[in-house]
C-alpha cells in the first residue's frame, strides 16, 4: 500500500474510531442507570471523534494561535488519550453488547429467520408468518442497500472537491492552518490569495480540513481524502442510525426508511458530490433523537447528549443553532417538572450549547463579520 | 377499537387529500419543468412561477418529488392528523409536532431556494412519517400491517426506478482518482500567473476551487439575490461596480485599479451575471476552457461592435434586401423555390408573405397562413455563410459578425392594432459552426413602429459555417411581422485598435 494511503487510513481509526470510542466510553461511564443502550451510545459516538477534534482545535487555533502542527496534533490526541485511559473500563461494555447482538443475531439465522430484528424492544410482536416473510425480504434489501451505499461510497472518495461549498469550507480549512489561527474582522481579506472569508459558514466542517493539513504535515503528506471521506462516513453513520432506530420496530420499517433515504436524489447526490450536509445532518437527526428522550424520560445523561450533539449541529450550520434553540424552548415550555428545574436545565443545556457549537457566532456577531446582523 | 378505526379512516381521508395535492403538484410542474430547466436558479433569481414557488420552494419538503421522493409528502396527513387530535397527545408528542412545524417553517421561509436547507430535516421527516403511521397500524390485523408496509414499499420502490437515470448520472461525473476534471485548468492558471511573476489577478466569477487547486491572486464577484450581496471582493471592501456605472467603466477599474487580467467563470452560470456577460462578450477572448464547463477568459480592450457599425460598410447588401423579382404574395412554401438569400431554412405550419411598399421602403410581412389553424406555427429566415462558397466567410477567428434588421410586429393580422395578449416568440440570431454550433440571440419585441435590432457574435477559430437569421413563433394566427433593411457586417479584431 502507497505510503499516503496509510497515512490516510491512520487518521481515519485515529479520528473516526479511536476519539471516538473516547467519547463512547465516557458517557457509557456516566450513564450509571443504563438509561440508553450502549450500543446506541457507542454508534451515535462514532461521530463525535471528528466534531471533538475541530471543537478543541477551534478553541486552540482561537487562544493559542501560531503553534506547530505537532503542538496541536499532540494536544488533541493528549485529551482523547487521557479520556480512554481513564474511562478504559467502560470501553468492553460496548464489545460485550456487541458480541451479544451478533449472538442473537447468528441464533435468529439459524432457527429459519424466525426473530429477525436488532435489538428488537418487543420481540412478541413479530411472531407471525408474514411478518418472518417481510423481515426476511427486509433484511436481505437492506444488506443490499448498505452494500450498494458502501460501494458507491468508496468510488465517490475518487471525486474531487469542485461544488462552490465544499471548496468553500476547503479553502476556510486551508486558511486557518496556513494562519494556524482563528481571527475574528469586519471584513476578513486575505491579501495573499485575494479570498474573503465574508460566509455564513460555520467552523467545524472547515476545521476538518485543518486537522488533515496539521497531521499530514507532520507525515509528510498532502492531500485531502480524510476531508472527503468524512462526507461519506457521515452519509452511512446517518443511514445506520436510522435503519437501528427503525429496526427496534420492526425490520420492513428499516427497509422502507433505508430506501426512502438513499433513493431520494439529493441523499445519493450527497454521497457522490461532497458537501457538508451528511455531516451537520448527522448531529441535527441525533439531537433529535435525546431531545425526545430528553422530554419523555427526564434523565440528565438525554439532556447532556442533547446538548453534545445540538451543540455539534451548531458548530456544524447556523439552521442547527435554530433548530437547537427551538428544542429548549420546548424543553422549558412542555418538559414535566418543576419550573425551576427547567430553568436550570435550560440554563445548562444553553451554556453548553455556546460552548460546544455557539462561541463562534458569538464572537462573529459581536467581533466579526456581524453574522446574523448582515 | 371503534375510535382507533375512525381514526385510521380519517387520516386515510387526510392522505387521500393530500395525495391528490401532490398529483396536481406533480402534473402541473411536470408541465411547468418540461418546458424550462433550472428550477433552482428560477428560484434563487426570484423569476419562479408562484405555482413552483409554492410547490418546489415553500413546501419543497413535502411536495419536491423529483429530489425527496414519492414519501416525504405523507408528513403533510400526519401533522394535519396530529393538529385536531392535539389534545389527546402526550406532552412529548406535542413537543415532537412543535419543533418539527417550527423547522419546517424555517426551512421554508428562510431556504425556499434551495433545497439543501429542506434536506436538513429530511431524514428526520421520513423516520417520524414512518414511526407514526406504525404507531397507527400497531394494534390492526397483520392483512392491515401487511397491506400498509407494502404500499409504502411500493412507493419507495418507484422511487428507485423513477431515479434510476439521475443516479447513473451522478456515477457517471465520478473521475477516481481524486482530481479535479481536467485538472488543466488550475494548471493553465497557475502558468499564467508564473508567466506573469504574480502581477496579474483573476476576476474570479463566485468560484471558490480558484482558491482551493490553483495558486494564483484573485477577486471575487458576487451576485446574491437573497444576501444582497452584490459586487467585487477588494481590500477596500465590497464594491458594487457596476453600480452608476457603465460596463466600459466598470471593466476600466477593473483592468486598471485592480490589476485584473483573466477572468474565471462557470460558463453555466454565467446567464446569471448578465453584467460580467456583457464585459466578456465586448472586452475578452476565450483562452481556456474544459468539458465541466469552467472557461478562463483574457481581458482585452473593451469593444462595442455595434458602435461601430456606424462607421462601415455592409459587407453583403445588394442581394440581402433588395426582393426584387418576388411576387407580392406567396406563401412560404412557395418562397422557397425562389433563389434568394434570405432562405426558408425550418418551417412547422403555413406562412403567407407579402411584399409591399412604404415611403419607397420595400418590406416583407410575414404572417400565419390560416387564421381558422391554431396548432404550432414556427418559422426561420436564414442567410448562410460558408466556407468555399458565393458567401464566404469574410471574418477571421475573432472577428465580430453583426447583422442588423429592422422589424414591426402586429397582432391583428395586417392591421395596425396591437393587442395585449401572449406575445410571439421573435428573435433575430448569429450561430457559427466549430465542433459545435454556438448561438448569440437577441429577443425582439417589435411594436407596430420599426424598431432596429442589431445582434452580434465572435466568430471562433475553425468556423466554417456562419448562419443568422430570423425565428419566429406566433402564438395565435393573428400575429404577424415585417423586416426590412438587411445588412450584416464583419467587424475585424483590429478596428479596436
């Protein structure tokens, strides 16, 4: 295998699954009372690795700025690293639960496709003739559907970055490590290259690119298929949240909900032209998802996953801020329990909320380019 | 069970309803897309029609089949559905409802134009539409489940096949290897700036890969209807150029202030910055361009061909104007067996054409043949140009080819009246053949006085062919036109000197 291309894959476990598994163990950890599955945790962790990265690499690049690639690199890594140190033990419990699906799984293949359902909450209601028949047909589309995404999927990493926004967002991602800084003007010219960086855009996804550059650079590399292929993995981790979510009801749900998705064209569009979009649309859809949780259960680890991934959403498209904002005003309003209990938990949803996602527009409003204002 | 069954019924009656909105949805922008392409610049420009405004923008969530599919519509039953029975909900469904209305609302006012803004919530659309009406079915017999989950399979399935084309489309741009099409571009970009050890810009047409694959300085122009954005990117800020400006002007400050000499452009865009089309029509000549239609345009000296016109000569006038020998009244069939060089060159219908005479001024009028026909009338006047023949060619690549005509119209058949319906399609065009053909036209609206209408075209290296003409189209059988005074004239590249 070419050199670059194993420097590619090394970020990709690095970013992608191992801070990602940092975060999975963390909140495994911290949900005591296993209100949520952890094979649900683990898989809507799988995204947080790379929006972790770029939200640490925004607040360094933004209070320590002009530092080498490898202070930067080192610092992320430092922080996921201690994070699987010290919630080490939480990490078998994802492999346990694993091994446990696979095992149900295998157990449902072997007795004639009988209870063929993920993680199914009401096994009883599948117990029928044509519901076997319909979960049999389902599972085999929809093993069919993930292979033909995953195959489209690799072919597309071919593709260049030439849609106006994606190359945007690169040429954002190229300058904040060629500044190896984040400033905040009125009117951000960039005299070398002629660029102004006047956009709406928010700096996650950029960032992505940055992180790229900050490690290639230290490999001696230079490319930007780790930035490409992140549009893919966004693309199937929304695809695999919603076929488990769908699953849990029952597989010919999952079907129908798989291929309304990828048959639509702007879905496929997404997988062959990158953009931004699988990757915001990722942490708006599981946002989603706790703030349910968060309503109907009442329990702080909703709440705090609400707020870690309304607040990724944000960081990711101004509409997640909106849409975020809209979530905790139903929080205040509907959430059954004492009205200053909601106060507070609004209040720490909010500050959690600018910190993760909301400081740059914050700052860009008050400092830069007036953003909502203009 | 009663009340579950009634329920049932209703949000089938809800869903019929709806089902029938989208069917009219989709046949009447069926209809409307089949005649005009673009419905996102239709939008983005603000030139929709109210009907896909409404359909394909606001409610593009729901209603935009060709781009969410055949299911998303169904979240339109279910939140009317979810709206009467409020009351019976649990606080968490109706916070659910809250927050799905109010992205929706936001979706559709704020990012109408574009249909990445309604993708937003998209997914999260589907899996509730899904989860709601499992929810409903969850306590029916499994015929009921069985018959449900088959017609919803069954729409998603037409889904796939009915965009089968569009997915073969996209696979098909796909290079593999990563890098840009034709990577030339960036390239010659780059070799013009070495060439120019850096002291050259390029006017930069809102491109951003300029600056992520090519190295080179650049300044961007915008034009965003909805931001109000619009100008040159400087360092001093954002310059509406061609604000109390003239082209002319605005193209001397670019070349002079600003130090621009190249211009980036996406050629399929380009209809939608008619101001950077005029400079590059009057000031520049093509210096690259690849198959995803990026074009680099040189900046030259900013030239108007029609201006001067006034100082030459036609350069094929005699035969051109002069009807001499022609009956006063023929048909266009007939027409064509008379050697002129004004040729019948595409005829649908009948015409009549008549020669008269005004103030010693010879014209033809042209006008349907059957007053009582209403099917599709169309008809093109053309004189050619070629290579080897009587007329050749008398321009050189580069040089301007502009023909001049004058022209009246009316709309109650000879008559002087001009009514107030549906106009005809009239047009006057210069298309020259190098490879391809490549069309310049110019849109008439003629009233019943004369109106003069000059159109103009660069002719390109290796054109052979040259045609230019008149395309008429009436819309009813009482419309009719009247040209006159011929001329085309070669203006060469170097009277700009």
């Amino acid at each position: 295998m070419h050199y670059r291309y194993i420097v590619y894959l090394f970020e990709f476990m690095l970013t992608n699954i191992l801070f990602s598994l940092a975060w999975g163990s963390l909140f495994t950890a911290l949900d005591g009372k296993k209100s949520c599955s952890r094979f649900e945790i683990y898989l809507f962790s799988l995204g947080l690795g790379p929006a972790f990265t770029t939200m640490f690499l925004y607040y360094m690049l933004l209070l320590m700025p002009r530092r080498s690639s490898l202070f930067y690199f080192s610092a992320v890594c430092c922080i996921h690293l201690a994070l699987l140190v010290v919630f080490r033990k939480s990490l078998p419990l994802l492999f346990e639960e694993l091994r446990g699906g696979i095992k149900a799984f295998a157990g449902a293949v072997r007795s004639n496709c009988t209870e063929i359902c993920f993680f199914n909450e009401d096994r009883h209601t599948v117990r029928c003739d044509y519901q076997k028949l319909m979960n049999i047909f389902a599972f085999v589309f929809i093993t069919l559907c993930v292979l033909f995404l995953l195959y489209v999927g690799f072919i597309a990493i071919g593709n260049p970055l030439l849609g106006h926004d994606i190359s945007a967002y690169g040429v954002r991602g190229n300058l904040y490590f060629s500044n190896r800084a984040i400033t905040y003007t009125q009117y951000p010219f960039d005299p070398a290259t002629g660029y102004v960086n006047y956009s709406r855009h928010a700096p996650s996804f950029p960032l992505l690119l940055t992180w790229e550059r900050i490690t290639e650079e230290l490999f001696g590399v230079n490319g930007d298929v780790f930035f490409r292929i992140i549009c893919i993995y966004y693309f199937m981790l929304i695809v695999s949240a919603q076929v488990h979510f769908l699953s849990k009801r029952n597989l010919v749900l999952a079907f129908i909900g798989i291929l309304a998705l990828v048959s639509s064209t702007i879905f496929f569009r997404k997988v062959v032209y990158f953009h931004v979009d699988t990757y915001r649309i990722f942490f708006l859809s599981v946002s989603f998802i706790f703030f349910v949780r968060s309503i109907r259960k009442g329990d702080n680890l909703s709440l705090l996953l609400f707020t870690v991934f309304a607040g990724f959403s944000a960081f990711a498209h101004s509409l997640g801020l909106f849409i975020a904002l809209f979530c905790i005003l139903a929080i205040l309003f509907i959430m059954k329990s004492g009205f200053f209990e909601r106060l507070g938990k609004v209040a720490a949803v909010t500050a959690g909320l600018i910190l993760i996602g909301g400081t740059h527009y914050v700052i860009d409003t008050f400092l830069g380019t007036g953003w909502i204002f203009r | 069970m009663k009340g579950r069954n009634r329920e049932l019924y209703v949000f089938l009656l809800i869903g019929a309803v709806t089902a029938a909105c989208v069917l009219v949805s989709v046949l009447v922008i069926g209809i409307a897309s089949a005649s005009k392409n673009g419905g996102f610049y239709y939008s983005y420009r603000g030139i929709d029609t109210p009907l896909r405004l409404l359909f394909h923008g606001y409610l593009g969530l729901f209603f935009r089949i060709n781009t969410f599919g055949f299911l998303s519509w169904i979240a339109v039953p279910c939140l009317i559905y979810i709206f009467f029975t409020l009351r019976r909900r649990a606080s968490w469904e109706i916070a659910v409802a809250a927050v799905y209305f109010l992205s929706v609302l936001v979706v559709g006012i704020k990012g109408f134009y574009n249909a990445r803004y309604a993708f937003s919530i998209f997914p999260l659309s589907v899996t509730l539409v899904l989860l709601f009406i499992h929810d409903l079915i969850r306590e029916k017999t499994v015929q009921v489940r069985a018959a449900v989950y088959l017609a919803l399979s069954l729409i998603v399935i037409v889904n796939v096949f009915a965009n089968v084309p569009q997915y073969r489309k996209y696979l098909s741009t796909i290079t593999g290897d990563g890098s840009p099409i034709n990577r030339g571009i960036y390239d010659f970009i780059n070799g013009v700036n070495r060439k120019a050890s850096g002291n050259v810009n390029f006017l930069v047409i809102n491109q951003p890969d300029f600056y992520y694959y090519s190295g080179a300085r650049g300044y961007t122009y915008k034009d965003n209807v909805f931001t109000g954005v619009r100008g040159l990117y400087t360092e001093e800020g954002i310059l509406d150029i061609f604000s109390g400006r003239t082209a002319e002007e605005a193209f001397g400050i670019m070349k002079e202030k600003y130090n621009i000499g190249y211009i980036y452009i996406n050629e399929r865009k380009r209809q939608n910055f008619h101001e950077i089309d005029d400079i590059i029509r009057h000031g520049c000549s093509l210096v690259f361009s690849d198959e995803s239609s990026m074009s680099v345009y040189r900046m030259e000296d900013y030239f108007d061909p029609v201006k001067e016109i006034e100082s030459l000569e036609p350069v094929y006038t005699d035969d051109f104007s002069a009807w001499t020998g022609l009956p006063a009244h023929m048909t266009a069939s007939e027409y064509r067996e008379f050697d002129f060089p004004l040729k019948v060159s595409g005829i649908r219908g009948e015409f009549d054409i008549t020669l008269k005479q005004e103030n010693g001024d010879r014209y033809l009028v042209i006008s349907p043949h059957e007053l009582s026909d209403t099917s599709e009338r169309v008809l093109q006047f053309t004189y050619s140009f070629e290579k080897g023949e009587d007329r050749a060619i008398q321009a050189k690549s580069g040089d301007f080819f502009v023909t001049s005509i004058a022209m009246r119209q009316w709309t109650q058949g000879d008559g002087k009246e001009q009514g107030d319906g549906e106009k005809a399609e009239l047009s006057v065009f210069i298309q020259d053949f190098s490879g391809n053909w490549e069309r310049e036209s110019l849109a008439a609206d003629p009233k019943a006085d004369w109106n003069n209408y000059v159109v103009y075209k660069r002719i390109r290296a290796g054109s052979e062919t040259v045609i230019t003409g008149i395309y008429f189209v009436p819309v009813d059988p009482y419309q009719s036109i009247g040209i006159r005074e011929p001329a085309v004239y070669v203006v060469p590249t170097d009277a700009r000197k």
